[in-house]
C-alpha cells in the first residue's frame, strides 16, 4: 500500500526519470551564489538569522540528546545559515550557499516546503536518495514584513524523529516572525518619540531605572547651559550643584514611584535665575 504523500512521489520521479540521479549515490550538493552574494544575503538575512539564533538554543534544549541540526535558507532554496550537530552536517554534505533545489539535492523537504508553500516533512525513505534513509528533515517557511521570505529545517535522525517536529519548527517561525514585526513598530516609535524631543520647546532629561541619564534634549540643553555631550551617560545624582533642584523630584520618582507635576522650579544659569514648572514621572 501506498502511503507517500503526491509531492514526494511526483519529486522521486523527477529525479529518476529527468535529472538521472542514482538513488544509491551522494548527491552532489552545488553553490550557485558566489561567495559576495552569499554575503550580501546574510546581511539581508541578519535580524531574522540573529533571531533564531535564540530560538534554536531553546529548541536544542527541548530536544535535549537529540542529534539535531538547523538549516536556514532564502527563497530560492540557497543555504544561508547552518547550526547544531556537526556530524549530521558533514553527514549530508551540507556549507553555507549550497542548494537545496530539488534538481541538485533530489527530494528533500526544503525544496517542497517552498514551491508547494506548506510546512513539510521528508523522512526514511520518502528521500530519493538511500543515504538519507536514516534522516528525517521538517521545513517550514517564513515571510517577513520587508519581503523577505525563506525557510527554517530541523533536521535529525531517523530513529529520533517525530511529527510534533515539524510543529515545533512551524512555532519558531511564527514567533520569529512576531518578534521582527514587534522590533519594527519599536524603531518606528522610538523615531516618533525622537522627533517629538526634538521639536518640543519643552526640556526633556530621560533616565533610566538607576538614574542614569540616556536622554537630553535641545530644548533642556538651552535652559540649563549643559550640553548633552557632557550630561548623556551620566547619574542624575552627580549634578549636586547644576541640576540638583531637578535631581531631587527624579531621584524619588525612580525610588518611590512618586508623580510630580507643575513643580516650581527656580533654577540659576550664568547668574540669571530662571523659573520653570516641571514635571517628573
């Protein structure tokens, strides 16, 4: 009884009656970007192979003993990125730029996963070539929201593989994905709030927890005579003298949580006194 999935058996007639390969051989996996193209991809691929970077630490730690390796590829099935067990690497042959297309690596899930646009699993023999009778590999593909679009592979052994794999990599690209689109609408904010302590008429002095001083805009620059070169990276609380009558509201905001607002603050530069109303949250 037949029990291959349409793909796998429509791709294994490919590679024996169109691309002639011997189910018995390696096949010979080929690069088909140069070596600057390979790195100009990367650096389009950067946030998205950062990212799951740190995804795949947590998927190794969930597999635990699992021989496991993960393959990250751009749209046209060209190896990007390759991470986890060594041995299953040199195993298949695999470094980064090479392709996965299926008229170079025969049946494989990558290829499928990308031109039927369906997470997949190949494993045993659903492979063309008997090597890999032993290899279970899942793909899934992933779309950013700068076009970009790829896949994540997990592949492991036989005798270790499960269909919940395929899962799990289908949910490590679903987060990756969130996470990218999150980073996004943070930079654009942070733009928009930029924008806003520029043009403001209003002094801005951002701290962090600690009191450290990460922000200072144009506007406090000019009604306090400090420049934010001098004042960016410094406490709040080491301006005993110059801005002690601000440390004073910020420094228990940071501690005790407390709101103050419409403050009336005389505050004296080059030996003019000057009054504002300030605010601290």
């Amino acid at each position: 009884m037949i029990t291959e999935s349409w793909y796998t058996l429509h791709s294994k007639y490919n590679c024996e009656h169109h691309y002639g390969f011997d189910p018995k051989t390696l096949p010979k996996l080929i690069q088909t970007i140069t070596p600057d193209e390979l790195e100009k991809k990367n650096d389009k691929y950067s946030e998205f192979i950062y990212l799951t970077k740190y995804f795949v630490k947590k998927l190794f730690y969930f597999l635990n003993d699992i021989p496991a390796m993960i393959i990250i590829t751009d749209d046209s099935c060209n190896v990007l990125k390759v991470m986890g067990n060594e041995d299953l690497q040199y195993k298949m042959g695999i470094k980064e730029g090479d392709s996965f297309d299926e008229k170079y690596a025969g049946t494989n899930s990558i290829y499928l996963c990308l031109n039927h646009n369906l997470p997949i699993q190949v494993k045993g023999n659903e492979h063309f070539h008997k090597v890999f009778y032993d290899m279970s590999c899942s793909s899934c593909k992933f779309t950013l929201n700068n076009g970009l679009k790829g896949t994540i592979t997990l592949a492991t052994t036989l005798d270790k593989s499960s269909s919940f794999h395929l899962g799990l990599v289908s949910s490590a690209v679903d987060s990756i994905e969130r996470e990218i689109e999150l980073n996004k609408m943070n930079k654009q904010l942070n733009l928009f709030n930029q924008i806003i302590i520029k043009s403001t008429k209003n002094g801005i002095i951002i701290t962090d927890q600690n009191g450290m001083i990460t922000d200072y805009n144009v506007a406090a620059e000019k009604y306090t005579g400090i420049k934010k070169t001098d004042i960016i990276g410094r406490n709040i609380n080491t301006f005993n003298d110059e801005l002690k009558v601000f440390s004073r509201y910020i420094e228990r905001t940071l501690s005790l949580n407390e709101k103050f607002e419409n403050i009336e603050i005389h505050f004296s530069n080059n030996k003019l006194e000057k009054i504002f109303l300030f605010d601290t949250i």
